[in-house]
C-alpha cells in the first residue's frame, strides 16, 4: 500500500503542538478528526498515539490511516481512563464545542501530566468589528458559520482563557499566538488568530 | 483462486468440561504465503455455521468461500500480503471433529455422546493447529460474531501470539436475549421426531427442526428495514393472498429456501454444540470483571496486542452497546483499540455483506500493524 507522507500545512497550530510534544511520549487527541496530527506525530516524533472522534467517517479515516481512533464523545469519554495515562492530552480547535468546556479540562489534565489546549481567539479584532459593525452575531474568516449550524457553542478569547486557568490553578507552562502560521507576540488577544497554551 | 482443502490429526485434545478427544481432525484452507520470517499469518476465525472455506473457489465443490468478498489479492486480508488461514472450528460439521464424527471407541457417530465444548475449546485446537503449521505468532485473528468470540479468547488465552485482534459485532459474552434465540433453535431441533435423541445418522435427519431453527437465525441476522427493502409484502408467484397456509409472502418462501438448504449442509447435533458453546461463552469465567480478564497477572502487565472493534448501527442481535463494553474496558486498562460503529441497514449480517467501509478500516490496520511488527 502506497503511503503518502504527512504533512501539517493546513493548520499552522500543529505546528507548535508539532514542537511542544517530546519524543517517545504517550498523546491522547481528543477530537482527533482523521488522525493527520496523530499520524504526524506518530511519523515524526515516535509517540504512542491514541484519539477520541465522535465523527464515524473521520474515526473510518483515521483507522484506515492506521492511528487507533475510538468513535465516542470527548464530553463522556475520559472517565474510563486511568489517572496520569498520558503524557499529554490535545484538544485541537475543539474546546469551543465541547458541552462542558471546565470538566473536559479538568479530565484532560487528570488522565493527562499535560494539556495541550487550542482555540480560534474570539477576541481577535476581525470578530470584535463584525459585532461592532454589523450588530450581529459575528461572522468571520475565523468564525466563518452562521450562529443556527454553527459546531462552536461556547466563545471564548485568549484572555478568557487565561482568566478560566487562573481561577482553578491551572499552571499554564507555554503560550503561543499565532496569526496564520506568523507567531503573534504583540497585543495577543486583539491580534492573535489562533491560541495554543500547554497547560500543567 | 482455486483452494484446497486440508486437514490435520492431533491424538488428543484436552476440554474445558474435562473431558477429551482422541484423536482429533481439523479441516482447513490457506490462501497467500507465509513469508520467510512466518512473521505475515493471520487467522480467520468463522461465524457459527461458517467454515473452512473463507475464501477463493472450493477445489472440491466450486463454491466461493463466505468472506470471499474481504479475502483475496489486493482485498481487506490481502493474499498478496498476508499468508492467510481458516479452519472449521471444533463440534463443526465441514470437515473437524464434531457429533458427526466417528467415536473411535464405538464405530459409530458420537451424536449426543459427544462432549460439550466451548469457543475456548475451539481456539485450543486452532492454538494446535498454529503450531503445527509452525507459526510463532500470528500477524492478526479476525472474525465476526462467534468468530469475534474466538479472536477475543485467543487475544486473552494466547496474548504472546496474536499482534493483532479484530473482532467484529460480537460480545465478551452472550446476552439472555442471545441465549434465548439459540434455545429455540435447539427446542425445534430437539422437538422434531426425527431427531431421535440425536441418533439419526443412519436415518433421516430432523430436517424440519433444523430448517424452523435456521429460519429464526435468518431473522435475527436480518433487520427491521433489510427486510422491509428486500421483501415488503410483496406476495410471492401470486397476484392475491391464497387463504390458505401455503407461501403467500416472499419472506415466507425466502425463509423456507434458506432453511430447506441449510439441512443439505448442517448438521442438527452441529447446530445444538456450537449454540452451546456459543451461550457459554463468558470471557471472565462468570466473574463479570472484563479488566482481569485481559490484564491476568497484575495492575501493571502490558497488554500489547492491538485491537480493532467494528460493529454496525442496525446489528440488534450483536448490539454496540456489547461491542463498546469491551472497547471501554481496553480504555481502562490503557490498551491500543479502534473502535467504529458502521452505519447500515444489513443487521447482524452486515460484516459479511456491507463491507466497503469495513474493507477500508481493515485494510488500514493491518497495514499499520505490520509497520509496528516490522518496527519491533
């Protein structure tokens, strides 16, 4: 069978979740889509890869990518595991849908040493100026649904992020902002596209 | 592709129950070949009334194998790759030892006096059969429903062999709703006159009580709406109802069809075995805790074998729920499981049938499992 090889062009936050992972560990994806970080990782750094896809065409893809996908729901589906099973658990782009974005965090980092958490940043200047000039719910490149079928149903921006994990100790280890694939180090929260914090 | 079928004599195997078996035969077919590091083997395990022949066209009789669809070159268990096998479980009646079989003591068949066995016994003769092929460990063992039962007990008897496990719309044990559904087929058996208390070899066969019985497997392999699509009400040969009690629906004469042929080919003694086995089979001996069953030893043994669970939305007989209790117990103990719940309409029936996504899937894992074994 002809393999192609894995790429992560498409979503420049693989990237630093690229760089953050160690090599050798053991990753939970949580949301995993077709596997192509897990594979990536699985490729590239050797890791022990597991996901969580409530999709059943994407957890067939990422079967067949041969990363190990089980079809459950993120919400529900941590409690069977073990205390401290992983060495990291990543949530890619999916915090904002999650029902209970508080518990999935604290099961992350209950089954996981560390969380690898990202998130399109609701703070970012696009979305506020939608709101401003339109006066309705914001529709952007970054947020590109309208409010009835939209998958994300909790908003949130960087310093909302940050806020959360001050409030119940969450010890955050690194932060990146990025605005594409450029690393945003000026005024984060109204520039940054994109949010990946590890957290401990 | 043509397949022979093939055979192998042990002198004796040990049961469960305690009893044994000597000697004992096995009926087998292979497919592919096994590469110089006996590293590329996988075992098909078969479904209640299977056999041997999975795949390619029977030397003997020209019949297509009943997994002929996910076996073969450039397939889901692809025999270009794979040195791939499948033999008739014990109790059968297509070529391994079973109540049809001649009882070396007596001269004749062992009918009832043919020891009960179970899905454990069955993999115990394969086990025999592994080695006496001369295969270390096996790339893969894979099977639906009852053959779903037997992958899981080879992964939980014989984890050393098996790298891989894929078990399909099965269970770590039978429901009462399946134990019941076999129970009336062995009441129709049984209650047919002709049965005589199983000694019918040199008579007629229970015909109609094996025919009853595989009428009501055929529904429950089916669902609600397969049978709406296929069937409906549509009347057969007839423009009106007959009021009478000959064949006036299609599903009527489809089930007669379906269970005059399998007395051709099954044996009534066969059927009452393996239901047997198959309602005895609980992968925790009756203790209902799953984790130790894959986790022996201690807390800390590593389970390396990889699973992939497949089961499908509209399977009622095998339902998911049964399929994601095993796949959240390999969760727990930090196993390495893929897990999907196919969408169809085929029912149980659908490993066998609506294979497309499951070819997919398969194809995929073995391909990644072979990539680790060469890893390692």
């Amino acid at each position: 069978m002809v393999r192609e090889p894995v790429t992560l062009t498409e979503r420049p936050d693989f990237h630093v979740i690229g760089e953050i992972i160690q090599p050798g560990s053991k990753v939970l994806d949580l949301g995993c889509g077709e596997g192509e970080l897990l594979a990536w990782l699985v490729e590239n750094k050797n890791v022990l890869a597991r996901g969580v896809e409530i999709s059943p065409a994407q957890v067939r893809k990422a079967i067949a990518r041969g990363v190990s996908v089980y079809q459950g729901d993120i919400d529900e589906g941590l409690a069977d595991y073990p205390d401290k099973a992983f060495d990291y658990v990543i949530l890619s782009q999916t915090l904002q849908e999650t029902r209970s974005p508080l518990q999935v965090l604290k099961e992350m980092l209950r089954v996981g040493r560390q969380a690898i958490i990202s998130f399109p940043n609701f703070g970012h200047w696009t979305v506020r100026a939608a709101m401003l000039f339109t006066g309705q719910a914001p529709k952007t490149k970054l947020f590109p649904y309208n409010w009835y079928n939209s998958p994300n149903i909790h908003f949130l921006s960087i310093n909302d992020f940050e806020d959360l994990c001050r409030e119940n100790g969450f010890r955050i280890e690194r932060r990146d902002f990025l605005a594409g694939a450029r690393k945003v180090r000026l005024l984060p929260n109204l520039l940054g596209k994109t949010a990946v914090f590890l957290v401990g | 592709m043509i397949v022979e079928a093939k055979s192998a004599q042990f002198d004796t195997i040990a049961l469960e129950s305690g009893a044994s078996l000597s000697p004992v035969e096995v009926a087998y077919e292979t497919w592919g070949h096994l590469n110089a590091e006996r590293s590329n083997a996988i075992l098909i395990t078969h479904a209640f009334t299977g056999d041997a022949h999975a795949a390619g066209i029977s030397h003997e009789n020209g019949r297509p194998g009943w997994w002929d669809n996910m076996i073969g070159p450039g397939k889901a268990f692809d025999t270009d790759r794979y040195f791939v096998i499948c033999s008739n479980v014990l109790g059968g009646c297509q070529g391994t030892t079973g109540p049809g079989s001649i009882n070396p003591a007596t001269g004749r068949p062992y009918a009832m006096s043919f020891p009960v066995i179970t899905i454990r016994d069955m993999v115990r003769l394969q086990k025999m059969l592994i080695d006496h092929i001369g295969i270390p460990m096996l790339l893969c063992v894979a099977g639906g429903s009852m053959g779903g039962m037997q992958a899981l007990e080879w992964a939980v008897s014989y984890p050393e062999m098996v790298r891989c496990a894929i078990p399909l719309v099965t269970t770590w044990r039978h429901s009462a709703q399946q134990i019941a559904f076999n129970e009336v087929g062995r009441q129709a058996i049984m209650a047919d006159p002709d049965w005589c208390g199983g000694d019918y070899y040199d008579k007629k066969p229970p015909a109609r009580g094996l025919s009853v019985a595989r009428m009501i497997g055929h529904i429950t392999y089916m669902s609600d709406e397969s049978m709406r699509e296929k069937f409906g009400r549509k009347l057969r040969d007839k423009e009106k109802v007959g009021f009478d009690f000959g064949v006036d629906f299609e599903v009527e004469s489809y089930l007669r069809y379906r269970g005059n042929q399998f007395v051709g080919r099954f044996d009534a003694n066969s059927y009452l075995y393996i239901t047997k086995a198959e309602d005895y089979f609980d992968l925790t001996n009756g203790t209902g805790r799953l984790v130790d069953a894959f986790q022996k030893d201690d807390a800390f043994t590593k389970v390396d074998t990889r699973f992939l669970i497949i089961s499908f939305t509209s399977d009622w007989l095998y339902p998911s729920y049964q399929s994601q209790e095993i796949v959240r117990v390999l969760r727990r103990i930090n196993g390495d499981v893929a897990y999907c719940d196919l969408q169809s309409n085929y029912g149980h029936d659908a490993f066998l049938v609506d294979i497309a996504e499951q070819s997919e899937i398969v194809r995929g894992f073995l391909d990644s499992t072979a990539r680790i074994a060469r890893a390692a």
